[in-house]
C-alpha cells in the first residue's frame, strides 16, 4: 500500500513539473512574439521617417561643375527648397565620388572658406548653392570629372536625418547663369566676373573657418 502511494505521488509531481515548464515555455514564446513586433513597428516607423525625410527637401536645377584630370576640386550647385514647416540646419554633405573631403563652402571676398556650421533652408523657403556665394565641394579628387556624368550627393541635417540626390549632372556651364572661361574662371553678370574658382589644396587650409 505504501509503494502504490509513493507511486502515484510521483505521478503527480511530475504532471505539475510537466505543466510548469508548458506555461513557462508558452510565456518565453509569448514575450518573443511581441519583441519581434515591437521590433518590426519601430523598423517601419524609422523607414517612414526616413521617406519623409527625403521629401521634406529637394533641390532644384542642381549641377556639378565639370572639371578636368589633375584638378583638385569642384562644386556642386543647385536651389534647396523645404517642403515643411521647420528651418532644415544642413551641416554635412558626402557624395558618391571617392573624394578625400566633402564640405560646405561659402566665399567671403575673393577666399573661398568652409562654412563650419553649414547653412539653413527655411521653413517653406529656399535656399542657393551658387558660385560666388555658399556651396558644396568635393576635394582631394584628381581624376577627371566629365560633362555628362553624374554623380549621387548627400546632405544631413543637424538632427541626423539624410538627403541623397541621385544622378545630378556633371556641366561644362549652367546655362543662363554665367559663363566659364578655357581655364575655368567664372564670367557672367551676377557679379563674379574673373573670380577663378579652381583653388588648391593649400589655399583652402589657410582660410580661415566662420
């Protein structure tokens, strides 16, 4: 009578062990199951950030200006225009050329400087990349950028968020704005006649920063 006893106690403590590691491995499931979820909430929230991103600015008649093999530098052109209701702080630019710098220039006088703290595009307004006034460089790259390339350029805004604008065309000239001379000096009306915008290296870092 005592063994049956013990029998059946064994029986049933192993019925709990069995119904606790069920309810335990039903609970771990349950928490994996809403991880992942949260998971692929945030993941889709971030790309509907990133979308929105991408809208929230574009750029209009941009242009890279061609240059040939051995020059160091070029500058990349073009009119912002902020979609939104926030001032867009764009503080760093990359590009898809292997260029050993990429930065935010601006000229004051005849000194081309980069713009240490980049520039602002206003809240439902724009803003101007034109020589003679702030825009975009890419530096420390001596072959040949060609009229009728094109490259990929990346802007980023104070906040972290991207702006990439693909396939923006290499020119000789922007049409309609200035002229530029057989050694690549700018000449047009909008006051930057004979003002050479093919620096080297050394000038621009002994120019002081803003």
């Amino acid at each position: 009578m005592k063994i049956q006893v013990s029998l059946v106690a064994v029986a049933m403590a192993s019925a709990l062990a069995l119904t606790g590691c069920s309810s335990s491995s039903e609970s771990a499931s349950s928490t994996a199951s809403e991880t992942a979820a949260t998971a692929t909430s945030a993941a889709a929230e971030s790309s509907s950030t990133k979308e929105k991103s991408a809208e929230a600015l574009t750029l209009e008649n941009a242009f890279v200006k061609a240059k040939p093999e051995g020059k160091d530098m070029t500058g990349i052109f073009g009119t912002f225009e902020n979609t939104t209701d926030k001032d867009i702080h764009i503080v760093k630019v990359s590009g898809s050329l292997d260029a050993k710098m990429w930065q935010l220039h601006e000229m004051q006088g005849t000194t081309m400087v980069e713009m240490a703290d980049g520039f602002t595009v206003p809240a439902g307004g724009s803003f101007e990349m034109a020589p003679g006034g702030a825009h975009a460089m890419l530096m420390g790259y001596t072959p040949e950028v060609a009229a009728g390339d094109a490259i990929d350029v990346t802007f980023e805004d104070a906040d972290g968020n991207s702006y990439e604008f693909k396939d923006i065309p290499v020119r000789d000239i922007q049409s309609g704005i200035e002229n530029y001379g057989p050694d690549g000096q700018v000449q047009g009306d909008n006051g930057m006649k004979d003002m050479n915008m093919d620096h080297d290296m050394s000038s621009m870092s002994e120019a002081p920063s803003k």
